[in-house]
C-alpha cells in the first residue's frame, strides 16, 4: 500500500482512469479525502514557516486544507511534535478536520511515526466530531490504539461475520486490494490463521474470494495472496480439489517459479521473510510439476492414436507415484503439433487447468508424438508419448551425454534420444512388465524405492 509520505507532485485528478473503471470513483473519493495534498509545490520547511510564523496567512488553499495530511507524512518528522501540535491546536476547528485526519491516519497508518501518538491522542478527544459511520468504526476496531490486536477482526472477515460496511471503510475493497494500513494488518492476521493448520476450507475459500474476487490478483495484496493461499494448503494433497483451484489462481497470476521467480514478492519478517517465500514457491513449483505430469498423459490420450492409448493408465500411475513420494523433483512437458494445435484450442475455450501450463515444442518427429522430461534429483528421466525407448539418465551420465535439459523453448527428436546405456533404457509393454526394470533402475541411480 502507498503511504501520503510517497507521494510526489501529482494528484488523482492527473491520473485519468479509463471511464468505466471501476477504480475511477474511488480515485475521486480518494482525491477529496486527500485535501489536495498531491498538490503540493512547496518544501516542507516552507509549509512549516508559514504554519508556525506567520498563523497560516500565507499558506494556499490546498496547503491549508492539506494539514491533516501534511503532519502524517513522513517529509514532515523533523519538524515534529510542533508543527503537528500547532496544526491541532490552531487549524482545527471545523469537523472537516477531523474527519480528514481520520482518513489520513487509515492511509498512513504508521504507529511509529513522530505524530502518531499525538494524532490518535487528538482523534480519540475529538470523536464527537467525525461523522457516526466513522465513530462506528473507530469503537469496533483498534484503529486509534498504539498497540492493536487485528486478530478478532480478521476472524471475522475471514468467517464471513464481518459487514460490506465494515470491510470498505478498513479499506478492503470490492475488487481485491487493500486501500489503507489497518486493512494491511488485518490481512497479516488472516494469513497468521490459514497457516495455523486450523483454517477451515470456508476460510480458504472466503479469503480467495478477497483477495481476488474477479481471478485477478491485484497488486496491493499480492504478497498476502501468495503466502495465505499458498501455505494454506501446501499440505494437502495436490489433487484435491481447494488444492487445484487455488493452483489454478496462482498459476495465472505469478510466473512459473522454475523458469523466474524475480516477480514474486518479498514477505516482511513478520511473516516469517525469506523463508516464507521460499516455501511458497517451491510449494507452487510441486504443483507445477504435478500439473505437467498430468497433463501430458491427458493430452497426449487426446491426439495420441487409440492403439497407443491401453498403456497411458499404467505409466500415468507409475509416475505419480514417485511424486506423490516426493521424489519427484520437476516434469517438463514437449509437445508435438497436434498436441499444440489441441492446446491452443483448448485455452481459446478458456478451459482453466490448460490456461497455464509451460511446454516446449517437439521437432523431428510424428505430429502425434510428444515427450515428458522427469528430474528425480540428479536423475533425469526422458518419456516418449509412443514411438521410442524411454531413458534415464543419472548423475554419472552428465559426464559423456548430451542429457537434455528442462525449460528449452523447443527440442529435436534426435536430441530427447541422447546417448544412454543401454541397460537404462526400456520400452513399454501392454501389460506392465517395463515397471520393474524402470524402478530398479531408478533405485539404483537415484535411490528411493517405489513398491507397485
């Protein structure tokens, strides 16, 4: 959330949001509330000289209306506590006042600011002069305390107890961002609940539908998006149903996080920093994984030739398995143009679990075929849809073969077909038997057994 002490000059009004937006009436609220403090032209020592020397005579217009603001920016904590006790002392007799500097103190919200004390000391004396619908707001919730305790409220939020009225005057809005600091905090809590391990599933649900009511995660509520949706489910399993829709939101709002995790948020230490991030991407990137492995079996059965298709049940199996053990370290799906062609057509249908998954394209091969790139730690495993010996790769292997490498835009045939003992290679059979050869050949260059 932006802080008034980030502003620079220029104003709502400058900003001009297309008309149907629905951004654009809160931007005009906002602009109001604001007093016309983007429109500053003068240096904070100069508002301040004309504050304390001269009884605001020479202050402007908007610099006058714009001292409820001016006293919370943080360009102004030099001059503090005087020029905010001269302003609350000598500029302050109109209820416009206050009902500005309650505002303000929402956007701003820093309780280690010079004035906070000072300002929530005054709007505490002076409630009788803000409007009913803020004096309501103010006695519900800890916004005018030095040391508040958001917890209650985000329960309430979270457990759908919580009134339209009341969340929009937090500043949580109706689509999906956070306008104000208490309505950061509030999310902080949120989150402190759903990776309690006690969050319901109505919980997880009513958050998601906060955070991002229309599919869109919007910028001011991305990080409290990532980690409590996230984290909320990591332990669950990777098929069940909350698991794949809230995959399928993060999918389509964050990149992959195997290819470049640059635009995914920093987490404050308050909740839990680097390590917090950390794990929310590796947790996206076990989905990602399970999402290409599944896929490439539905795809391929799709444009695959139904005398291939009697093996696909068993291999789709045998690999989720090893996934499901989390031995499974990353898949990377290759697609021949059929399988293109069908995908393409399947995203314009707007079908939601294709709409994000990553694939490369197959070269040199028959139009049906596709391939499937498994990483179990430093071994790596190469699938053919039909039509080719699987190999597997171990770490020994890195030394004298050209081992295909995951995340290539495209791949030749020729090259899924690098050099492998033959002893690591197989080819499928109706019935299963390849099972067995390909787990202890697994075993024995990556460890970790998988019964059948």
């Amino acid at each position: 959330m932006a802080r008034l002490s980030d502003l620079t000059v220029t104003s709502m009004a400058e900003i001009l949001p297309n008309s149907n937006s629905l951004c654009e009436s809160l931007a005009k609220k906002l602009n109001v509330e604001q007093g016309g403090v983007a429109k500053l032209t003068r240096t904070p020592k100069e508002v301040v000289d004309a504050t304390l020397n001269s009884q605001g005579v020479n202050l402007t217009m908007h610099e006058r209306r714009s001292l409820p603001n001016l006293i919370l920016m943080s360009s102004f904590d030099q001059y503090q506590n005087k020029f905010a006790l001269e302003v609350l002392n000598n500029f302050s007799t109109s209820d416009r006042f206050w009902r500005r500097l309650f505002r303000s103190w929402l956007l701003e919200y820093n309780l280690n600011a010079p004035a906070a004390a000072i300002v929530i000391d005054r709007l505490e004396q002076n409630m009788s002069k803000l409007p009913f619908s803020l004096q309501n707001i103010a006695n519900k919730y800890p916004l005018l305390s030095l040391t508040p305790n958001f917890s209650d409220a985000a329960q309430n939020l979270l457990n759908g107890k919580m009134s339209k009225e009341d969340r929009l005057a937090l500043g949580l809005s109706n689509i999906g961002n956070a306008l104000t600091g208490p309505a950061d905090e509030i999310l902080k809590c949120c989150i402190n609940i759903l990776i309690s391990n006690s969050s319901s599933i109505d919980q997880i649900e009513g958050f998601k539908i906060l955070v991002a009511p229309s599919g869109i995660i919007h910028q001011s509520v991305r990080m409290y998006a990532m980690v409590g949706l996230i984290l909320s489910v990591s332990e669950q399993p990777a098929n069940e149903k909350i698991s794949k829709d809230i995959s399928n939101l993060i999918e389509k709002n964050f990149d992959d996080p195997r290819t470049d995790n640059s635009s995914w948020p920093p987490v404050p230490p308050i909740l839990g920093g680097m390590q917090t991030r950390n794990k929310c991407i590796e947790v996206a990137k076990k989905w990602r994984v399970f999402r290409s492995i599944t896929l490439f079996f539905s795809i391929i059965d799709q444009v695959v030739g139904s005398e291939h298709k009697h093996h696909f049940p068993l291999r789709r199996q045998f690999w989720l398995s090893y996934f499901d053990k989390g031995l499974v370290t990353d898949a990377w799906v290759i697609l021949g143009s059929k399988a293109r062609d069908r995908m393409t057509l399947l995203r314009n249908q707007k079908v939601e679990e294709y709409s994000s998954l990553s694939w490369s394209s197959l070269r040199g091969a028959h139009s049906d075929q596709c391939a499937l790139l498994i990483q179990l730690g430093n071994t790596t495993v190469m699938e053919f849809s039909h039509s080719g010996r699987a190999r597997i790769w171990g770490a020994k292997d890195r030394s004298r073969s050209n081992i295909p490498r995951l995340y290539r835009d495209s791949y030749d045939a020729s090259e899924l077909r690098a050099e492998c003992p033959e002893e690591q290679m197989f080819r499928h059979d109706a019935n299963g038997r390849w099972r067995v050869k390909t787990q202890q050949c697994i075993q024995r260059l990556a460890g970790g057994s998988n019964k059948l």
